[in-house]
C-alpha cells in the first residue's frame, strides 16, 4: 500500500497544489517538493520558467489552470507552450529560432521587371508582381 505523503512545506513558499509549491529568494526561483528543491532559475529567465511549468504539466505533476492561478499567466499562454514541449522537447525552448524580417528583400529579377517598367514612357503606372 503505498504511503500518503503530507504537504509539508516551508514557511513562506507558495503552493501551486499540495506536491509542489515554489519560491522565491535572492533573485532565484526554487521549485519545491516538500522540502527538497526540484528545480531552480533566475527570476528573470522566462524560457527556463516557461519549460519546467510546461514540463510538470505534461508529467501531470499540475494542471494548467494550477499554473495560471498561481503566476497570473493567460491560458492560453501556458498551452502554447505545453504544446511546444510536447513537440520539441526541453530544447525547443533554448533553440535560436530564426528571424523574419519585414522589410521587402527585392531581387534580381524584380529589380530588372521595375527598372525596364520605369524607362518605358518615363514611369509604370500599375507595376505588378508576375
């Protein structure tokens, strides 16, 4: 028969359920279960943060609607990242993800459409992209 473990934590950590409550000392971010730490990062680091809540979530250590109670995130931020977990694992939150630009890149073959459209009769009244 297995042993019923009480919720015993220490003074001054806040419950997110009766295994795992959390604190917050020194610029740091403990992860507690009972006394023992389970995982720690900066305060300031929202990857880590993002990837253990997502982690405990998928693991089924706590509930989503857990983690949005008790650090006031939206739901359906904590989703987006569970999902993320779920598909790429603890690195799909550490990868460099690639950077789309919003500028117009115009290439060769566009420069030269504009640039004949433009000496023809001294401007292009409706250039369009083909």
């Amino acid at each position: 028969m297995p042993q019923l473990q009480l919720p015993i934590f220490p003074a001054g950590v806040t419950e997110i359920n009766s295994r795992i409550a959390v604190q917050k000392e020194a610029g740091r971010v403990f992860y507690l279960h009972g006394h023992l730490p389970v995982f720690q990062h900066e305060e300031q680091d929202v990857r880590s943060f993002r990837m253990f809540t997502s982690q405990m979530i998928a693991g089924g250590t706590v509930k989503p609607k857990e983690i949005v109670k008790t650090f006031g995130v939206p739901m359906i931020t904590v989703k987006r990242y569970v999902k993320l977990y779920r598909d790429h694992g603890s690195k799909g939150f550490y990868e460099a993800k690639p950077r789309h630009s919003s500028a117009s890149v115009l290439k060769a073959e566009v420069l030269s459409k504009r640039s004949t459209c433009s000496m023809r009769d001294g401007a292009c009244r409706k250039w369009r992209r083909n």
